[in-house]
C-alpha cells in the first residue's frame, strides 16, 4: 500500500492536492490483457460490444489514476499495440497504439488538474476522450494511411454516450485495484 | 539544458513514442505482408489469445449440449412430431425436386456446362473477433493444421460469410463480406445481372456495378456469381433492401446478407472445390422419353455387316465401342434411316420399337452396299470380333446376341445423308 501525492498545479479542483495512486504489477499486467480479451472475445456473443472501447477506457482509467504523463504514454501505446495485433488486414499495426497514446497523455495530463473521482466528471471525461480516440483513429487512418473510414457524428455521439455510461460502470470495478 | 529536457521531458517522451510507430506504420504501407505471410508478432499475438477463447467456447458448447441433451428436454416429444411432418412434407419435395434436378443434369451434360461442387468442407467454431468497429474480421479455430489455407470460402447453410485471409497453426482469420475490404462476385438471382457486393466501414453490404436502368425490386436474392473464384456459384448471399440511384449510372443496392455475421457460431469452410461435369450414369435408367426428347439433329446412320453377312443399321462411335472399321462397303446411310447410338439402344430396350422394326432380332436384309433398312427404320445389332476382311454374306445369319435396340422411325425423319466417316467421329 503506497500513497503518494503531488503538489496541485490547476484550479478546477478545490483540493489542495490530487491523489496519485499505484497499482500491483498483477493488476497492471491482468486488468489491460482482460480487456483486450474481452474486447476481442465478447463480439462474438453480444453484436453491440464492439461500439464499446474496453481498452480504451482502461488507458483513460490508469491515466488519470497515476497522473503521469509518461506512464500514460507508455500505457497508451502498449495497450493500443496489443489491440493493433488482433486486427485484420486493413489495420496495420500502429493505429490504436497512436490513438491510444495519445489519449494516454491526454488522461494523464488531465488528471494532474481536476479530480475525477465523482461519476459526472468521469462521465464528461470518457465522453470526450472517446470522441477524441475515435477522431484521432479517422485521422491516422483516413489521413495518413488513405483508408476508406467514414465519420459519422451521430453514430460517434451514441458511442461515446454507450462508452461513457459503461466506463463509469468500469471504473468504479477498477477502483477496487487501486492501492492509496 | 538538463533543464530543458526535464522541463519538456513528457512531450519528448510522448513524441518519442509516437515517431516509433508513425515509422512502424509508414514501413507497413511501403512493405505490406506478401500474400499468405503473417506478420510474427501477429502469429504470437494470436497464439496468445486463441487458446483461452477456444477454451471458453468448447466449454460452453459443452455445457450447453449436456444441458439441452440431458437435462433441458421440454418440448422434445413435441418437436420430434413436427420434425416427422416436416420429413414427410419434405419427401415429397424431394422427390419432385430429384426428378427436376436429373432433368437437369442431363441437359448439363449435352451442353457440357461443368458445376463446380463443394467437394469437402471443414466445419469451425467462431472463436473471436478483431474488437473494433473498423475491422471486422473473426477467428475460427481451425488452422493451417486442419487444412485451412488462403483465400478459402467460409460459408453457412444460410449463405456466405467471408474468405480466409490469415491462416495460424490452430486457427485462422476471417474476412466477412460486410468488411471494407471484402468484394465478392455477386449475382442478381431472377435478373442474371452480375456486381460487385463489397462491404462499408459502417458493416453494410452493398451491390454494385448494376446499370441503373435496371428494375431491381427490393426482395430480390443475391446469389455467387463465382466470378471471383473463391465462392462456388449460386450459393446464398442476401437479399436486396434498398435500391437507390449511385454514381456513374450505377445503381447502389443495398444487401442483407442472408447469414447472421454478426451471430455467428458455426461455420463451414470449403477446403476443396471440384469442376466437373454433371456424370449421366449417376442418373439410373434412362427412359426412352428422355432419350427421345434429348435426340439431336443430325445423327448420322450407319449400316453395317455383319460377320454373316447380315445388314443392320448400327449405332457409331462411343455409343457402340465394337463398331468394326473392317466394313465399310456395310455402311449405309439413307434419309428416312434411323439411327441408334448407345442411348438410343436403350431407348429400343425400353420398348419404344415398332413392330417389325429390324435390330430386336437378327436382321434379314442382306448384305448389299445401300440395302434398305427393315422397314424404314434403324437395325442394329452388335457385331463382336468382325474382322477387316469380312466379307459380306459370306456365312450364314448367326446373331452375336440380341440386339438391344431399335428405334421407330418416326423418332428421326429428316435424317440426313451420312459418310462413312461420321461413324468414327458422331456428333454427340
């Protein structure tokens, strides 16, 4: 058990200080591969899932929990690549992986600034992340690699409502692994 | 300096992080994978995550089979009785499909149109999916240990559902047809008209390449067209649900797919097709009607001789393998002569033959050059072991066994004139 906490630099919370917590290596190893695994395995089950963004979320969740940039990164980008690997043929590895790290960043970076630990905050925060993820993803592919990707603001707005009301159902599952 | 990067040590960090894979990408659109070669990182990923999926859903199969099979039997008695009717009703079809279906193959095979048949099939579990919206390919747990190669069809009993594209040792990636990626030939089923159905990125399916001008209804089936070479013709594809005018004089059709992509569970993949010709002698007896309604123009007549001397209008060629080549001051061909090939033998057999028809018994006509048919129609008879230099008459009639057929003449009147060396090559 280890808490550390780091001195706060913004002013969207009226704490004086964010907590910055850690994880077992188990849970950082077990909890992204679930995901992956589920994300890849659930489909098959249940049509719908895939509009849901398992990784993802546990990218934003670690973020924000270690608040650190550089962690979120390299979260990001490992877990993005993980799921680059299960892809077909349209999806070159290195997608997700940037998409991911982005938001890695992004989470983290964030998470140094406000406190997310109430459900609306967290709820307006993979709203926007997944919106985000999906427009950075359009761009990596439609963009850079010219693939035939269509937006739709309607179909991303529903997903990111679906992510969102999952992701604080996910989080508060999360919330168990964390050590203070 | 130290301060500098300490300061900005994140974003470099983060800039670091993204030129790697920008580069791993960039490197992947130069150099993509050769056709059939799996990137290994992708072998390992999967060999990774595979057996735990295979291992979920045959426990789960298991499961359920042991609970509908063993404990979970309302309803079964139920069932079985319409089952029975179901049988009964579909005996009947049967039966009257049997008789369309030879009907058929028998004009396949005068036409020479080959069919391509799913010669052996490998039935797979769906065991996974990619997870993205984006890509929507799926994991069979069957491999390149099981048979399972490049580019093979993956279809249901309810129609089909993509092609092998990545083949692992105990598994294989699937391309369904809704993928942005996937193009299968297609057909309209009642029109004949032939497209493209390619999927979107929003997991539609859609026709294309038909000429707008063409009135597509809604409903309409969607069949192979085989055009692609991976899917065997006319199998299932889906059905039309919309129709609207796209670009280039093309119309945009919209296509359900008649399997269940995104339930599926179990699948067939087709690990060999076979062309060939519908085979006749699968098909049983022919009865002299078929053969009648089957005949041709322009049979060629033959008459020959006998060892004895005995003039019978023969069948030639594969029909009747024991022509000899030994006669052909025999051979005659007279208009209004009927003629017999193999299959007409056995319309002869069948009891189609006039009375006083010659070839049921050993004919009497003798031996001339151009004698005249019994009655106008065709003789034949058989003649084993006739010797090039036989003469005609020159022994008394002695039949090598019954002649199988003969035909009336009536069956073809207008027959032509016909040389001697039609009786080597016939036209049929």
């Amino acid at each position: 058990m280890s808490t550390r906490s780091m001195p706060f630099r913004g002013s969207f919370t009226s704490r004086e200080q964010v907590s910055v917590y850690e994880f077992s290596w188990l849970a950082t190893v077990l909890i992204p591969l679930i995901a992956i695994f589920i994300q890849a395995f659930l489909p098959t089950k249940i049509r719908w899932l895939p509009i849901i963004d398992l990784p993802m979320m546990v990218v934003i969740f670690f973020a924000v929990a270690r608040r650190n940039p550089i962690s979120g990164c390299v979260t990001g980008a490992i877990i993005g690549l993980l799921q680059d690997l299960l892809g077909g043929p349209a999806h070159p590895i290195g997608m997700y992986g940037i998409t991911n790290t982005i938001i890695g960043y992004m989470a983290s970076s964030l998470g140094v600034k406000i406190d997310i630990e109430n459900p609306g905050s967290r709820f307006l925060i993979i709203y926007g992340f997944f919106v985000i993820h999906q427009a950075l993803y359009y761009g990596v592919g439609h963009g850079m690699l010219r693939q035939p990707l269509e937006w739709s603001w309607s179909h991303v707005a529903i997903s990111a409502l679906a992510n969102a009301v999952v992701g604080v159902l996910v989080f508060n599952l999360l919330d168990r692994f964390k050590q203070r | 300096m130290d301060t500098l990067l300490g300061r900005y040590k994140n974003l470099i960090v983060l800039a670091a992080i993204l030129f790697a894979q920008i580069i791993a990408l960039a490197m992947q659109v130069r150099r993509p994978a050769a056709e059939g070669e799996t990137r290994l990182i992708r072998v390992w990923a999967t060999a990774a995550v595979t057996p735990f999926e295979e291992a979920i859903v045959h426990t789960q199969k298991w499961a359920h089979d042991k609970w509908s099979g063993y404990v979970y039997l309302r309803h079964v008695d139920q069932e079985n009785q319409q089952l029975r009717a179901e049988i009964n009703r579909m005996k009947l079809e049967q039966a009257r499909l049997a008789e369309d279906a030879n009907m058929a193959r028998r004009v396949q095979t005068l036409l020479a149109f080959k069919e391509q048949y799913l010669e052996s099939t490998v039935a797979a579990q769906v065991i996974g999916t990619s997870g993205s919206e984006q890509s929507r390919v799926l994991y069979i747990d069957k491999g390149s240990s099981d048979g399972i190669k490049l580019d093979m069809a993956v279809i249901t009993p309810t129609g089909i559902v993509g092609k092998i594209v990545q083949v692992f040792p105990g598994s294989s990636q699937v391309l369904p047809i809704n993928d942005q990626l996937s193009g299968v030939g297609a057909a309209l089923k009642a029109l004949r008209l032939q497209g493209i159905l390619k999927g979107a990125a929003n997991g539609t399916t859609t026709l294309q390449y038909i000429m707008s001008d063409e009135p597509v209804k809604l409903g309409e089936e969607v069949i192979t067209s085989g055009g692609d070479r991976i899917f065997p013709k006319g199998l299932p594809v889906g059905t039309v649900a919309s129709v609207e005018p796209g670009k280039d004089l093309f119309l945009n059709i919209r296509v359900i797919p008649s399997a269940r992509l995104d339930r599926l569970e179990e699948v067939l993949v087709v690990t060999k097709i076979q062309d060939k010709l519908p085979d006749a002698k699968d098909l049983g007896p022919i009865r002299a009607s078929d053969i009648l309604s089957e005949r041709l123009p322009g049979v060629p007549v033959t008459q020959t001789v006998d060892a004895a001397g005995n003039a019978a209008g023969t069948a030639s060629g594969a029909g009747n393998p024991t022509q000899p080549n030994g006669a052909p001051s025999a051979t005659a061909a007279k208009p209004g002569a009927a003629t017999n090939s193999g299959q007409q033998n056995a319309a002869g057999s069948s009891g189609t033959a006039k009375p006083g028809a010659a070839g049921s018994s050993v004919p009497k006509a003798t031996a001339t050059p151009a004698s005249k048919p019994a009655n106008g129609g065709a003789n034949s008879a058989p003649k084993p072991n006739l010797g090039a230099g036989t003469t005609p008459g020159a022994s008394a009639p002695k039949p090598v066994r019954k002649a199988p057929a003969t035909v009336s003449p009536d069956a073809n009147p207008t027959q032509p004139a016909t040389p001697p060396s039609a009786q080597e090559n016939p036209p049929r």
